[in-house]
C-alpha cells in the first residue's frame, strides 16, 4: 500500500507578515520531516507537501489554526515514494503569477461550480438555464498535452501571464456562453475566472480543480491523465501516479 501522502493546498488571503510567515513554516515543516514547497504572497499560500500521514495532516490542522487560513482545503493522493527532493518555503510577489494585481481573489472570489454539477451539465450538453457550457483550460500547453477535458478551449499559452491577453481576444467568441475556466487545483482558474467576468464574459471556476473533480467524479468527461508539478509527473482520475495504475476508463 502507498505510504506517501501528498497534499496540495492555496487560499487567497491577506498575508501581511510574509517573511515571517515563511521562517515560521519552514522550521515547522523541517521539524515534521516533510518535503515539498511552499509559495508565500501578500495574496496568499499555496503549497505542496508529502510526507507520512501523521506528520501532514497535523501541519495542515496547525496551519488551520490561524484564522486566515482556517479556510484552507486540502486535496490527497498517495504514492509509494517522496516525489521531492527538498522542503523549499520561498516568498513571491503572486502565488500564481498573472501580472494582473487588480485581479484579487482574496477580496472577491468568482462563482464556483462543484464538480458533481459540471458533470450533469456536460452530461446534459447544456448548463441549468439550457445555455451552452463551454470549458476553458487555464494550465501551459504542455500540460493540457497530458490530458484534458473533452472539447476544452485550448489557448496553447506557455505561461499564465499569456491567460489575460488571450481571454481578452477570445471574450467576443464566449458572450452568451456559460464559461467554465479550469486548472490542475483551482489556484488559476480562480484568477481567470474573475478576469473574464471583467472582459464581459459569464465565466464561473471549477471548485478544487481537476483534482478535485478527479475525487469527487472521476473521470467523466476527461481524456488522458493530469500533470503535477512533483516526481510522480502524471496522476490518473484514480489520483494514482500513471507508471504505477492502469488508467480507469471514463464513466
């Protein structure tokens, strides 16, 4: 059995101490024995951990401790082995870079759709209101290679300051659509999401990302396996690294 837990994790909130922040975290996750990386902004944390269970899960529960982060959501899988090499705690300008400071989710999130109803809306060709739904990957080319939602808007941007400019040109093509932007956990389709509602676009984000529908769904409506920023590459719908379990057949 897997004895490598691996979490993934962001919340956009108000940091105003991020140095401090990442001495404090990194002595934390250095005493606990894990490995991974922690990116620290002014607008937030998102980080990337594995270890045994009974040192994650406990960082995660004291981290929740603080009140800007008892929000915090975590995303799980396992691997038979520690897909980092180090434990890294930097401080960023973005936690996801954009360039955009005036897209703030930690002010204002834009609407979410659950997976479970992504799933019906793709099921039923249509969203509740019997629009159109139309999905847009947020992630670089070369992960979308690794798999995607079937039919997904592809932009083929080789980083996620290119999302804004090819939004802005494509917002004429989605008005009257139901938009849903998507990425590996949720962290730039909660960015891109706000941005094209900005440019006049009826656009919502997936909740949890790919990830998070992978738990929650499954692999309806995917096709390939999703790429993850660590040593396992590629997580299959099973949220089991691709060399290792057989890809499940879409539902």
């Amino acid at each position: 059995m897997a004895s490598v837990l691996n979490v993934s994790a962001y919340l956009f909130t108000r940091i105003a101490d991020p140095g401090a922040l990442r001495q404090v975290l990194r002595e934390r996750a250095l005493a606990a024995g894990l490995k991974g990386t922690i990116l620290i902004a002014e607008e937030g944390v998102n980080l990337f951990l594995a270890g045994a269970a009974h040192a994650v899960r406990p960082f995660i529960d004291e981290l929740r401790i603080d009140p800007r982060f008892a929000p915090l959501t975590t995303k799980e899988s396992w691997s038979d082995t520690q897909p980092f090499g180090k434990m890294l705690v930097k401080v960023k300008r973005e936690i996801i870079r954009m360039d955009h400071p005036t897209i703030r989710p930690d002010a204002e999130r834009a609407p979410a759709v659950a997976p479970e109803t992504l799933r019906r809306w793709l099921d039923e060709g249509r969203d509740d209101r019997g629009r159109e739904v139309v999905l847009v990957d947020t992630r670089n080319a070369f992960e979308v290679d690794y798999g995607a939602f079937g039919g997904a808007i592809d932009w083929r941007i080789e980083r996620f300051t290119q999302f804004p400019d090819a939004a802005a040109a494509a917002a004429p093509d989605l008005a009257g659509k139901t938009v849903v932007s998507y990425c590996t956990g949720g962290i730039r389709c909660e960015k891109a999401a706000i941005y094209l509602r900005e440019a006049g676009v009826d656009a919502y984000q997936l909740d949890g990302g790919i990830l998070g529908y992978f738990e929650r769904v499954g692999g309806a409506h995917w096709n390939g396996d999703c790429f993850v920023f660590d040593g396992r590459e590629a997580l299959t719908p099973a949220l089991a690294p691709r060399s290792t379990a057989p890809r499940p057949a879409a539902a």
